[in-house]
C-alpha cells in the first residue's frame, strides 16, 4: 500500500509536469493562465517545486513568492502525505541523519533519510519543536543545551545558525525552550527560560529566572521583563492556537500536589497565562501518574497516564486522552478515548495524522496504538530518539 502511495503521487507529479509545460516562457505552446497554474502547483510536493524553479522565470518567481508559500503550506498541512516523523538518534555517535517517517502511518517503513547539515560530532542534537515545516534544533551536549540552536528546513536542505546569546553558566541551571509562530508579524520565535537554583555570585541574593526571546525577523535575541512562573519541564511544549503550552503541577508550601493547570506563553503578545482545567478534567488529573500536552488534528490535548496501573502491577496502564473542543473554553473539555494497552506505558511522544499514538511501554520499546483498532504495533526505536512531527513546506530561513 505504502509504495502503491507512492507511485501514485509520482504519476500526480509527472501528470502535473506536463500539463505545467503548456505555461512555459515557450511561445510556441499556448499558456495556463497564472491562477490555474498556482492551483496545480499548490498540490505539488516540495521536491518537485524546487526542480520546477529551474523551468523557467515566472515559475521561479511564482515559487518564491511569499503568497504562494503561505497558499502551499496551508494546502500541504491538509494532506496526511505531507506530514512525516523525523527522528535523530541520541546512541549515534556521528549523529548525521535524520530518519523521516510516514505521517501517516507509524506501520510503514523510513521514507528517507537526511544528512544534517550542520552536525558537528560529538556533539549531540535534539528537537525544540516545530512549526510550519521549520524545525528547532539545539545542540543538548553538556553547557550547550540552549545556547547552539537551528533552524532547519529538511525539504529545501536550507539551516540557519541561531546567533548565540550570552547567559550565566551555573552548574545545574535548569533551562525550558519552545519555539512558535507570530501570526501577527508573520515571525517565527524561540523563547527560553533559565532557572538559577544558586544565589548570585556577587551576593545580589537569589537570581531571577532569565526570558529570552529569538526573533528569526530581527535575527537577534533580546530579554523580557516579566514575572516567569516556576515550573521544571524537560519536555518540549506544546504549540497551537498562537501560543505555548506546558503541563504544570502546583504544589503547596509543604510540596503537596494541590491541582494542575496548564501555562502558556503567547508568542505573538509575549506574556504568559494560566489556563484553568475543569473539574471533570482535574478528577482525572489528580489520580493519574504523568501528564503530557499534546496537539491532535489541531484541537489541545492532554494524555493522562493512570497511577493505579503503578501501584498494582496486575492492573493494565488504563490512560486517557481529552481534547479541547473549542479553544479557551474550559468546558469544552472532552474525552476522547480510554485505552488499556496491554503494557504498562511509561510515556508519550506524539500523535500521527490519523490519530495514532507513538508511546514508550515498559522495558523501553516504541509502539504505536491505533485508537480504531485498538491495535498496538511495535515502531524499532531506541528509546534515546529524540521525535517531532512536520510538515512539507516551502516556509524560508
């Protein structure tokens, strides 16, 4: 099936090619009118687009042209063929490629795999996030977690090195990144937030955690005054409707668990908020084991692993997703669905394009679970891989 897909969508591009000849610069062929050919070059993927710039001049300009980016990009991001799961092993000591995966389907085989471009062993890279085809990557070796980062398109092979922006080295300091887009500026933005857990070397007391914000516009990095809530996540956050979304647990003065709640930074404003969980939702949350924030089909998600499954080994990790049907709207709040694998689950990584969930289970294997059949399939990954899911786009560094 996978390959039957695959030559389908090669013949959609020859078939395309040739009907693209007749709106060449070649006067003696009569020509597309330059709406119909954007509506055939939309449809295109971007190996394609990038071999069909070299046609001729108005097919390059028309390519290029931000306008048709953007109409490629929202075309491409509805077609499961476009997404792919890129994946870098942590174990690899030159750490070179990068494996891409069928979006959509965890079952089918690597489509490919991609030299990065800016590998420098031994160092050691792993994924920030990604948006909009653009993916985030920071070198995660040791005092070098947050300071040596990308930005990494691996459809058109283009990277940009991220300028590197000074910050106290301290042993132990605890560091959280995300990477999003602005809409209203058309933008795209890292932030980072450094903890300090030490008082200030120069007795100034405790040192304040530190927001940083990358601006790939300016093509600099410039710090937030703002208060920065104290949470600790090495998991990297969740993006939709504009901003940043991490799972946090509060805790009382005794360190007892009192509720969760989900914070978030607007990219495009550069604030932070709180968003409050329902009551249905916080029972849930309460009881559970570990919670993850995800996006499924564009809809804010969480996956709730169940705690009794830890303190009885008999009973199966029972594990929950909800989605938030209407976002801002706590009560829009809904379960999706309950699964009970037939291993105990100790994580999650993402979801695919048809809904399925790539997990870790006990013992450190990858499987995938299919909420329609109900079926679990093993995905052969080491457990040191480091996932993210993107999209084919043609977005510029």
């Amino acid at each position: 099936m996978y390959q039957k897909s695959m030559a389908n969508r090669s013949n959609r591009v020859r078939s395309s090619s040739q009907s693209l000849t007749m709106s060449s610069d070649d006067d003696d062929h009569p020509k597309l009118p330059h709406d119909v050919a954007v509506e055939i070059l939309k449809r295109l993927p971007v190996g394609s687009l990038l071999r069909f710039r070299c046609v001729c001049r108005s097919w390059r300009s028309t390519i290029d042209d931000p306008r048709f980016v953007a109409l490629h990009l929202s075309h491409s991001a509805l077609d499961a063929s476009n997404w792919h799961l890129a994946c870098v092993d942590l174990y690899d000591p030159v750490q070179s490629l990068c494996s891409l995966f069928s979006g959509e389907s965890l079952a089918r085989p690597s489509l490919s795999q991609i030299e990065i471009p800016f590998a420098a062993p031994p160092n050691c890279y792993g994924f920030v996030g990604s948006c909009n085809g653009l993916i985030c990557v920071t070198d995660i070796s040791e005092d070098r977690c947050g300071r040596t980062m990308y930005l990494w398109n691996l459809f058109t092979r283009k990277h940009k090195a991220i300028p590197e922006s000074d910050f106290l080295s301290m042993e132990h300091v605890h560091i959280v990144l995300g990477f999003g887009f602005d809409a209203r500026w058309n933008d795209y933005k890292i932030v980072r937030i450094i903890y300090y857990p030490y008082e200030h070397p120069q007795g100034f007391g405790k040192i304040k955690p530190q927001v940083d914000i990358y601006s790939l516009w300016t093509d600099s990095w410039r710090s937030l005054e703002c208060e920065v809530p104290t949470f600790c996540s090495d998991r990297p956050p969740a993006f939709s409707n504009g901003n940043l979304h991490w799972f946090v647990f509060k805790h009382n003065d005794l360190q007892e668990y009192e509720y969760g709640s989900i914070l978030l930074f607007d990219v495009a404003s550069e604030v932070f908020d709180e968003m409050a969980l329902p009551e249905k939702l916080l029972h849930v949350v309460s009881v559970g084991l570990d919670v993850f924030v995800s996006v499924l089909n564009d809809l804010l998600a969480v996956i709730i692993l169940h705690e009794n499954a830890f303190r009885h080994p008999d009973v199966h990790c029972v594990s929950y997703v909800w989605v938030m049907r209407d976002y801002g709207v706590p009560e829009s709040w809904t379960k999706l669905y309950t699964f009970n694998p037939s291993a105990l689950v100790t994580g999650f990584d993402c979801f695919t394009w048809n809904g399925e969930l790539l997990m870790l289970i006990s013992g450190g294997e990858r499987v995938s679970w299919n909420p329609i059949t109900g079926q679990l399939a093993n995905f052969p990954l080491s457990r040191r891989c480091e996932l993210v899911t993107v999209v084919e786009s043609l977005v510029s560094l």
